[in-house]
C-alpha cells in the first residue's frame, strides 16, 4: 500500500490504476469505514481512501481541535483492508493560502437539519469532496447512509457538476443493540452508552407508527422526541421528511413517496444522529 501526501503524487499513483473505487474519510476508522471499503473493493479493482480531517466543515475549532488522528491505527486498518493508496494531505496541500476560495454548495438539501444546527458544514463538505474527486478521478465513491443528509448532497453535487463517476449508497453499520457505529461513540461514558440507544429506538417507533397507518408527521415527530427524551437525550431534530427533497411533510404516505425519519441529539456530552428510511428511496 502507497502513502501519498502531495497532490502531484496521487495524480501520479491513481493514473497507474485501473478502476478506483474512492472512500473519503476523516480518519478513527471503524468497522462503519471498513464496511465503505470492504464495498468499494466489489465495486472496482481499486481502493483509493483518504484521511483528511477538513477543517471548513467545522464551524467550532474546539471540535476540529479534539477531532481524533489515530493516524498509525488508521494505516494498519487500511494495509489490512489491502487498500492500494492512501492519500493523506496537510491541510495546506488541500488549502493553499494563496486559493481563491471557490464556493459550492447546495442551499435546498444543506441548509436545514445538520446545516442549520453547524452552519457552513455542507459547504466545507462539498468544497473538499469536489476537490479529492478531481484529484483522485474515481469510477465510484462510497459514502455511508448513516449521514443521509451528506450523502443527498454530495448526491446533488455529482450530478449538478457532471462529475464522471457515481456515488455508492452504503448501509449504517450498527452494534448489536441498534446503535449506528460512529467515530463518537467511543466519547460516550457507559451510562450514556446505554442512553444513546434512545435514537435508534426512536426510529424504530417511527416505522412502527407508520406501518400501522399513521399519516401525520406530526404524530410521528412528537413520539420520536418521547423516545429520546425517555432515554435522556436532548433532541435537536426528530423529523420525518422528503426522503428525495429532504423537505418537510404535510402528510406520511410512503406507498407515494418515501419518507426518511432522521434524528439528533445530544447524549451526555456527544451530539449523534441516526435516521432511516422508511420505503425504497428513488434516485434523483
Ligand atoms: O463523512 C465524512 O467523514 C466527511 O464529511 C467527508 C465525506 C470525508 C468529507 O470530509
């Protein structure tokens, strides 16, 4: 396996490589990465990944600060995975300070929900994903559905620019209990561990009252808000939605449309999301 810092050499790297398979990522490796890679290795001949904690998609320096870089752990995992290249640039290869910063976003899927609880998130997710997607060129980029959201945008985003490639939905891998994988968990003290499955459950009740019949979101959104509450977690969003648009419902009926249900909140001390998607999801 190559490690690349530069630009130029990953340029150099992947033109010797026949179909690339791409899997961004901002490093801590879990088994949620390694299911993305595992898939990228069906999808094409080659896995390219890259570690890159992007700095424009965090709006508290607190949080980009104590973001985890267990970079030797990270490698091992990817050796092991028989990953061909790994791309890991400082923020300077990716940010020049001389950079005419361009701006690329997609106001209708990114402004609500996770971007307006983490202004300018999105924007710093499209930013660096069109970058790494010019310097790496893939046929095919995995990304998980545990971040829906992010997933619809960049979604946006490949078929807005013609992007050549396409994006490969992948399943959240969940522990046993529910609890979608997420490099945060491991911030969760015991007590809250057990708290956190509120998400999972909430959702859970979400399907439950819709396969039942239940048409109001409204209904559906309050009893997801309960569930988190009752697990001593402190909602930021319980919401059922467009699961194509991401726009809000006046009504639940997902032999017509699909319906994605997404939560966040904080437990303890850790912010987690969750979602899921009650029927088939179109594509765009
Ligand atoms: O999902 C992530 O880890 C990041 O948002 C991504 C896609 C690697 C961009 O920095």
């Amino acid at each position: 396996m190559d490690v690349v810092r530069t630009i130029t050499a990953t340029r150099v790297a992947v033109s010797r490589l026949a179909a690339v398979a791409f899997v961004p990522t901002m490093g801590a490796l879990h088994e949620g990465h390694l299911s993305l890679i595992r898939r990228a290795k069906e999808l094409a001949d080659h896995v390219v990944v890259s570690i890159f904690v992007n700095p424009t998609q965090f709006n508290d320096p607190a949080d980009l600060k104590k973001y985890p870089r267990p970079l030797e752990d990270d490698l091992a995992k990817c050796r092991e995975e028989e990953v061909a290249l790994v791309f890991n640039p400082t923020p300077e290869e990716i940010y020049p300070p001389t950079e005419i910063p361009v701006r690329i976003d997609v106001p209708s899927l990114a402004n609500g929900l996770e971007g307006a609880d983490r202004p300018g998130h999105f924007e710093g997710v499209c930013r660096v994903c069109m970058k790494l997607f010019n310097i790496v060129q893939p046929n095919v980029s995995c990304f998980g559905m545990k971040d829906y959201q992010q997933l619809k945008v960049i979604e946006a985003m490949v078929a807005a620019a013609c992007l050549p490639m396409s994006v490969e939905r992948c399943e959240t891998v969940r522990d046993p209990d529910g609890l979608a994988l997420s490099s945060r968990n491991v911030r969760l003290s015991p007590e809250d561990r057990k708290h956190a499955l509120g998400l999972s459950k909430a959702l859970s009740e979400a399907e439950r009252l819709i396969a039942d019949g239940e048409s109001d979101p409204q209904v559906i959104e309050r009893a997801m808000t309960q569930v988190i509450e009752a697990h001593h977690g402190k909602v930021g969003y319980a919401v059922a939605r467009n699961a194509r648009s991401l726009a809000p419902l006046d009504i639940i009926n997902p032999q017509t449309e699909s319906v994605v249900c997404l939560v966040a909140a904080e437990v303890g001390e850790v912010r987690l999301i969750d979602n899921r998607v009650i029927a088939p999801v179109p594509r765009q």
